[in-house]
C-alpha cells in the first residue's frame, strides 16, 4: 500500500494514469487529476453500547485540529450526551499550540505546560479561554504510542483531575530536538527545551502512568474502551476541574 500511495503522489493538477482490474472484466486504464487531500485528523460520535457518551478520537494535531475538534464538540452536545471519551492511543503528536487549544476546551484555567529552555529558563503555555467543555464528565484513553502533543494534552487533563487517564502508560516524548546535518551524511540532535505537565512532571523518557491501567486484550473488545464507558457510567453527574 505505502509504495502505491508512493506512485499516486505528485503535483497537484497533473494528470496520472492508473490501470484498473475487475475480473472477470478485462483491464482498463483510467486518467485522474491529482488534487490536495484534506484528511481529518479528528472522527467522532455517539457510542453504540452507550448512546449518552460521546466518542473522539484524535489522530494527530494539526493546524485543522482545534477546529475540527470544536465542531465535534457543538456536535456531540448536541446529541445531548453525559459524558465524553477523548481517545488519544496511538497519537504521536504534532503541532504543540494545536495541542493547547484542544486541552483548553476541557479546562477553565491554569496552565496547560511548562516548557523549560536552558537559556531562557521555564515559561508557562496558559489555558486559552472559551472552552466549550469544561462541565461534561470526561475520560482519557492513552497507551504506549501516545507521545508528545498527545501527551501535554493528556498530561494537562490529568494534572488538573480533569479527566482520569484508562489504559497503558504512554511513550514519553516531551522534548524539542534541532536536528543539525552533519557532512558524512550522520546528525546531531540537539535537545533545546523540554516539557513538562501543569505539576511539573517531566513527560520526556518517563512518560505518563495512567490512573487505571488497562491492557489492550487479545480479542476484538476493545477492553479500553469499555473500562472508560464503564467509569463514566459509574460517575454520572461527575465534573472535575
């Protein structure tokens, strides 16, 4: 599949041919024009075993995140739901500021991260105002590919006993590299800054230990996702921060 995608990629508006078989029908070629993709980085929804709970799952933070997370978010209120699943398992990060707009629509104040410079010492990265969600019940899943801006959100909801985190512990990438080309073709990485949670607990090489732990199962539950429905239901009318 990554060497099909490979081929298929190129520059926007030119042509390319690809050929197509359905057998029994004989192969045929068919010429599309290459266009820019939007793929979401956000999905969400009503879970099927519990129509009350809402469900988002946030792939990885981009510049469309905050947005598209708001829009599910007015969504899912809609819906009328008591409670909300934030699924950040096998999120590897991405854009830090895209990561504090979404923690800032759970928390009503505080700071979201310290981010510590040897040169300039710590600053504290606030909660922006106008969460839409600070009131509802809410749930973390992580597990060991949640790393960087999934773990400053995590780790930002946690701290504040916001929202417990189910599941494994997370990767621990809680650092900004420069990355420096060397000329025999090796690099240099340089570590500039490091992050750490609104309680000062460093994320880089510790990573952060859920509040209940939960192995992913070898069968087609997802255990995880139960455990964080159960918890909800069990705390209804919970609302931390």
């Amino acid at each position: 599949m990554d060497d099909v995608c490979a081929r298929l990629h190129g520059k926007v508006g030119t042509p390319i041919t690809i050929t197509i078989s359905r057998p029994p029908t004989p192969p045929f070629d068919l010429t599309i024009i290459r266009e820019q993709i939007q793929v979401p980085s956000v999905i969400w929804h009503v879970l099927d075993q519990a129509p009350d709970i809402g469900y988002i799952h946030i792939e990885g933070f981009t510049e469309r995140t905050g947005g598209e997370v708001l829009t599910g978010l007015e969504e899912l209120r809609q819906a009328e739901i008591t409670g909300l699943i934030l699924d950040l398992r096998d999120n590897s990060g991405g854009l830090i500021d895209s990561a504090i707009t979404v923690a800032s629509q759970f928390l009503r104040d505080g700071v979201v991260l310290y981010e510590c410079r040897r040169d300039a010492g710590e600053r504290a990265l606030p909660v922006q105002d106008g969460g839409v969600a600070t009131d509802i019940p809410l749930t973390v899943l992580v597990n060991g590919g949640t790393a960087s801006a999934a773990e400053i959100v995590a780790g930002a909801l946690q701290d504040h006993g916001r929202a417990p985190l189910i599941g494994e512990p997370t990767f621990g990438k809680g650092s900004v590299q420069l990355i420096y080309d060397l000329s025999d073709g090796s690099s240099l990485h340089v570590t500039s800054a490091i992050w750490l949670t609104p309680n000062r607990h460093q994320i880089q090489g510790q990573g952060l230990t859920p509040d209940v732990q939960v192995p992913p199962g070898d069968g087609p539950q997802d255990e995880q996702l139960d455990r964080a429905v159960a918890y909800l239901q069990s705390h209804r009318g919970d609302t931390n921060n």
